[in-house]
C-alpha cells in the first residue's frame, strides 16, 4: 500500500484500442497466438482516464499522456 504516491498507468482511449485492434489483426494474419494482454483488451476493451477518478479518500489525482500510439504502429 502506497503512503505518499501511486502512479497507475494504462492504456486507454480510441486510439490505444485502434493500435490494438491492428496488432491483434497482425497476430492473427501470421497464424501466432496472440499475447495473453492483448486477448484480454479484445475481450474487455480499454478502460478511461476516469477510472482513477472515483478513488475514495483525500487523493489527488493528475492524468498525463506517456507514449504516442504511433510507436506501436
């Protein structure tokens, strides 16, 4: 349990499940299974920044992007 800082990071919006769905395509299209990660957001989709915001109790919470998509590409 954090005392004084978590950091939560994750992937989220359209264009993170856009570059999934394209990688899960790619998988597929070379007969490979794909990762484990990657069935579970076909499966489940990519949650929002305001997952974090219904944390209970007095935190503060700042959201900030840290990675372009187009790496992934």
């Amino acid at each position: 349990m954090a005392r004084k800082l978590a950091v939560i990071g994750f992937p989220c919006g359209p264009d993170a499940l856009r570059v999934d769905r394209s990688l899960y395509e790619e998988y597929r299209t070379r007969g490979l299974s794909p990762p484990r990660w990657l069935e579970e957001h076909m499966r489940n989709g990519l949650p929002d920044e305001r997952v974090v915001e219904g944390l209970p109790g007095a935190w503060k919470v700042s959201t900030c992007g840290n990675e372009s998509v187009r790496f992934h590409e």
